[in-house]
RNA sequence: UCCAGAGUAGCUCAAUGGUAGAGCAAUCGGCUGUUAACCGAUGGGUUGUAGGUUCGAGCCCUACCUCUGGAGCCA
C-alpha cells in the first residue's frame, strides 16, 4: 500500500516496511551507494531513498535521473545524518516511467518567467507545489467561512445573455459561424450571450430569498490588460447579506481576510515558511499583522485630505471626485498608515449604478480595502435598495431601466437593505502567499496573446 | 493600449565595433553518508526575426516579434 511521503515524515516511529511513489528531484551518487531525492507534492519536503547494491534493482539505477517516476519500498528508519529526520533504505526501486536528459527542471534556480513557459512542469517545482497546496486550502478555507456564518453557496450563471453588466470587456459566447451581430436571434440563445464579469446581480436575487449567500467561481474579463495583477481568466468570490448595511459589508469583509491570514498561518505553515524565505521575507510577519491588528477606516473625503497634506507630489493629481490612483492606494496603505485600510464613502460619479445614495446625495455607500503591496482587494457596497432612488440612478448613469427588468423586480417585492462585495481570489493568494504575479497563482494563466496550456 | 527595459549554449549570465566565454545542466569517469553533494574530462551557438551602416556587427541604425517592469482598465 502506498504511502504518501508527507505521512512518512510524520511518522512517530521506524517502520519495518513503506512504499512510496513520486518523482526524483536529484540523485546523489557514491562509489556503491546512491541517494535519492523523492517528492510526490504531498508535502515540499522530498523523502531521502538511500539504494545500495543489495537493492533489487540496483542495476537500472542509471535511468533513475531527475524527474523520472519512481516507486520506492524498504524500511522507514531514523536518518543518522543532519538534513531530515527519517529516510527509507531501498529494499526495491522500481522505475515507471523514465525521464529524458532533456527534462527541463534543475536541481538550480529558474526564473518565473521561464517556469511560465513550461507551465504543464512547473507545479514539480518546489514554488509551485507550495503555491498550488496552499491555494487548494484557502479554496476550502472561504466556503468554510461562509459556510460556519450560514451563507449559502450560490453557483450564478457563467454564461450571460444580460451585457449590462458594466464591469469591463465581455467574451462574446456563440455558436454561429462568422459574424455573430449579422443575426443575433439566430444564435444559440437568440440574442448576444457573453461570458460573466460578476456574479453580483444574480448573487443578489439569492441574498433576497435566502439572507447571506456568496458566490466562489470563474469570472472572464476581455480587457487588453498586461499587469502582474489582471488575468482574462480568474476566481471571484462574492458574498452577498440581506438586512445588511455598509457598517456590516466592511465588518464582513475584514473578518474575511483576518480569517485567511489566520488560517494560512495556521494550516500551510511548511508552505508559508518557503514563501518567506524565498518569496517575500514579509510574508509571515504580514499575515500576523492582518489577524492581530484592526483594519483603518477612511472615508474618502479624509483619504483625499491625508493625500493632499502628504507633503509629497503624485504622478496624478488628488482632488475631490477623481478616483485614487494605485500610487495613492500604495501611499495610504504602505506609507501613512502601514496596515491595511478600508476606504469608504466615495463620489458617486466615480462607482456604478448600483451603489446606495448617501443622504448628502453626493456620495454612494462604498468600501474598498486596501491593502499593502496590491492595492484593492475587496471593492464592495451597500446596494441601492428604493426603487426610485435605484431608477434615478440608472438615468443618472444614462442606463436604460428597462434592461433590468428583473433587477428592479427585487426593489418591488419586498426590498431589504443589502450588500457585499467582490474579490478576486487570485489577489487574495497573492496577498497571503508574497507571490508578486498573478501568472504565478493560477494553474495556467489565461492573458492577452497566452493560451498555450 | 501607452511608457521604459531586455532577448547570446537546455538554464542563469559575461563579452572597447576586431578569434563568442563562464557557472549550472547534459554525457563519460572518479569518490564509503550525500543534502542545490564534490573532483576530473567531453560535447554543446544561424547571438529573437528581417533589413541597413561598416573593411569588419552580439555590440551602431530601422521595422517587427516575444518577454519583463510601470501605467491605464479593474478583481
């Protein structure tokens, strides 16, 4: 029976016999004696094999080389030198699939962008084994939180027909040959289908029937954007509370990312240690500082202020009504108040349609949390919930009401105050992990011109 | 999309306009406990592509391609 390497490292006591299975990192040889390096990402740590001449299969040793698959069995034993606890002496090696010399992964350093172009191999590596363990806990750890609060998963559609959306470019879903726009009714769902930007509208029909629901799935965007921190393609979770004010939408939200921080920290330590040491040596002490201290709240009047006495001149000008650019963002988070903060209250020229009118009538009930080295995180807002306030807004955005039809519906039947947010899972690991680009947090990055894997 | 930078051996990088090199990897050999093992030897190149300047271009000029960083858009 097989035994998964990290269980062998954890093992309390010798065992007379293991077997275990992976793929050779290095294979260090001596006159009549090999070690071998095995690691089936399990864990980051490889498990030692040590191969003499009494192993059955001593003789094909030779095409054991780095990255072939391996199975491995012999006694578990207390290792007598410096470097791991426990290692296996070979009592059989046996290959099962060999590898080439032109296997592209060293026992050296790669560059991230080199790994990028053999992304089918990277998650060999020890960065991605870490990065792609840690992002299966925290995929675990957000339905975990909603799910401990009552919030109920919603799965919102992936395909839309409503382009209504005013969240970026859409990717136009059809099944016509040629032109698509020449005949819309023709096409598979009789009019102009795209993929999703955001589950929110639909996320907020569920929160008025069924409270607190949230949403965890693919999101498409076709902007032309070339960042470290945008992808055509990534992961967007999206809570969505009935009977909920902007005051509870911000409390959610930080709970949130406390509740992450603490969680990586608590459960991906092997993998957090790796992040930094080699990643971002801030990484560890960043997280603790996110779970033990409280978030700031501004309100975007203040922000503007603090901004425009920082005694330091921007590349974009600061002034009321304008948006925060990403080096204001960075300067209020990094600089003025070095933890993360929570900018609320904004202009209502510069948010969407959809956010609660303040009664100063010149804000909207907006929040977004800021935090250091990404900037924006979490963009979220009490919901416009008065039917007439909501239909003088969409004018005001010069949006037709009558494309959201049944947006209007939910202001007619039985409004409730309600809010939430968005956030892009992908950041969020960037944030917890010290990985800088977002091509390096996903298991194949989809970005303008790259589509390879 | 805009601005800046970079493309040289499988990888990471050198090379005043004048004979393209090193470390690692690979291959072969050595070594009685290694830890990115170590020691020795060998093979490895249309310098991103296409033009141009020059007696001579990896180096200078033009265009294009790709990548990286920053910006915009945003999550």
């Amino acid at each position: 029976m097989r035994t998964l390497i990290k269980h062998a490292l954890a093992a309390a006591a010798p065992a007379e016999s293991a077997t275990v299975m992976g793929w050779i990192r290095t294979r260090r040889d001596s006159k009549d004696f090999s070690f071998l390096a095995l690691n089936d990402g399990s864990c980051a740590a490889n498990l030692q094999v040590v191969v003499d001449s009494n192993t059955s299969g001593f003789d094909e040793l030779a095409r054991f080389t780095t990255g072939a698959s391996a199975t491995v069995e012999g006694p578990l034993v207390a290792s007598p030198a410096a470097g791991q606890k426990w290692e296996i002496h070979a009592r059989r090696i046996e290959l099962i699939g060999g590898s080439d010399p032109a296997y592209p992964l060293q026992k050296k350093g790669h560059t991230l962008e080199f790994l990028r172009t053999i992304a089918h191999l990277r998650p060999r590596s020890n960065l991605f084994g870490a990065v792609f363990r840690t992002r299966s806990a925290l995929a675990f750890a957000v339905h975990r939180f909603f799910q401990e609060r009552d919030f109920v998963c919603v799965h919102t559609p992936i395909i839309t027909a409503s382009d209504c959306e005013g969240a970026g470019e859409m990717f136009r879903v059809t099944s016509l040959k040629g032109d698509p726009d020449a005949k819309p009714e023709a096409d598979f769902f009789a009019k102009p289908a795209y993929l999703t930007v955001s589950g929110q509208l639909e996320a907020e029909t569920f929160a008025c029937a069924l409270s607190n629901v949230y949403t965890f799935g693919p999101t498409f965007r076709a902007e032309n954007s070339n960042t470290a921190r945008h992808a055509a393609e990534f992961w967007m979770i999206e809570p969505e509370m009935a009977f909920c004010d902007l005051q509870g939408d911000m409390d959610l939200g930080e709970a949130f990312l406390k509740a992450m921080a603490a969680y990586t920290l608590e459960h991906c330590a092997e993998d957090l240690a790796f992040f930094n040491r080699f990643v971002d040596p801030g990484t560890i002490d960043r997280l603790k500082f996110v779970v033990e201290r409280p978030f700031l709240r501004l309100p975007y009047t203040e922000a503007v202020e603090i901004l425009k006495s920082a005694g330091r001149t921007f590349e974009f000008p600061v002034a009321y009504g304008l948006n925060l650019q990403s080096e204001h963002e960075r300067f209020l988070t990094e600089d003025h108040c070095k933890c993360p903060v929570t900018v609320f209250d904004y202009p209502r020229e510069i948010k969407p349609f959809y956010m609660r009118l303040n009664d100063d009538e010149k804000t909207v009930r907006a929040m977004d949390v800021l935090v250091p080295g990404i900037g924006e995180v979490i963009g979220g807002s009490q919901r416009e919930e008065r039917l007439e306030a909501l239909e003088a807004s969409l004018r005001y955005h010069q949006l037709d009401p009558k494309d959201y039809w049944w947006y209007l519906d939910l202001r007619r039947f039985g409004t409730v105050p309600h809010a939430g947010f968005g956030l892009g899972f992908e950041r969020l690991l960037m944030f917890l992990t010290g990985v800088s680009n977002i091509r390096d947090v996903i298991p194949f990055a989809r970005t303008p011109g790259n589509a390879e894997f």
